[in-house]
C-alpha cells in the first residue's frame, strides 16, 4: 500500500483545502495510505542558524515523514497573491535536506484566484526537485461541497486527470 502525506496550506481548523484532500483521498481509494500533516502552523519559522545536524525536533519529524511517503499532496489557498507564510515556511526547512527531491507531488492551489500561488508553487517544488502535478481551481469554495464533494463537472474531470498523473508518477517512480 503506498503511503501519501497530505499537507493543508491552510491553518484554519476548517478549510475548503482540507475539505479538497478528503476528496482526493476518497479518489484515491483503499490503494493508498493518507495521512493528514498535523498542522504547518507547528513548524517553528525558519532560521538557516537552527538547519544543522540536528534542527528543531518538529522539522525533523516534518522531513522523516516526507521521506517516508511515497507521494505528498499539498492543497493550498492564496494569500496575498502568493502562497500562505505557514506553508513556504514548511517548504523552506525541507530545502537543505532534499527531503523533495524526486517525490510525487500533487500540488493543488484551491483559492479564489490562485493564479500566483499556483506559478509560485510550482516553481518552489520544481527547484526543490519533487515531480509535480499541479492543479489550479479557481472559485474553489464554489465547486466543493461541504461533504467534499466536487460539484462542478469541469472541475471535477480535470481533478481526476491531476490524480490520474500523480498516481502514475508514483507507480513510474
């Protein structure tokens, strides 16, 4: 069974990206392990000081779960026109360990916009080496529903495709 680590861009106990990650894993099926990243909020900011040989235990832990999956999701609103703090913080302290390198990754920007974060998301992961399948859904609090369910069709089809790509970068990998 392969194992998938997803990470909400989002800090809000409630989230429409969380509710996007429930959807991928009920896509997903019974094929595949999703664990649910606790919370980007507990990772301490980074600080390249404390990136050493032993760097604080959260982002140890952050970098062993990482290179124990087999695939990462990250759903992720944007903010400001570009991507949450939290999350280029978490991304940030997995650079000097490679923990990406070569890891699946579906990278889903669901916002109002989104169109900065998806291009910066994209770029981080790219230099941090991880093989991305992105996705873009714009008005994404419109076509989900609170069950997770994805209630616009053109959306939805694109949304099988970008999981269709990831699984098989997974398989392929």
């Amino acid at each position: 069974m392969k194992k998938i680590l997803a990470i909400s861009g989002s800090t809000k106990a409630v989230s429409t990206n969380a509710l996007y990650i429930t959807a991928i894993s009920r896509f997903l099926g019974g094929n595949f392990e999703v664990t649910n990243f606790p919370s980007i909020a507990d990772i301490p900011h980074f600080n390249p000081d404390l990136d050493q040989e032993y760097p604080p235990q959260p982002v140890e832990e952050l970098r062993s779960t990482i290179k124990k999956a087999d695939g990462i999701i990250i759903s992720t609103p944007e903010y400001a026109m570009g991507l949450p703090g939290s999350l280029k913080n978490l991304l940030d302290w997995t650079v000097s360990s490679a923990s990406f390198s070569g890891k699946p990754v579906l990278a889903l920007v669901a916002s109002t916009q989104g169109e900065k974060a998806y291009q910066s998301i994209i770029d981080i992961l790219t230099v941090i080496e991880a093989r991305v399948s992105p996705q873009l859904i714009s008005f994404a609090k419109a076509k989900i529903n609170n069950e997770a369910a994805i209630t616009d069709e053109e959306t939805l089809t694109a949304f099988k495709s970008t999981i269709n790509s990831f699984v098989a970068s997974m398989e392929n990998g």
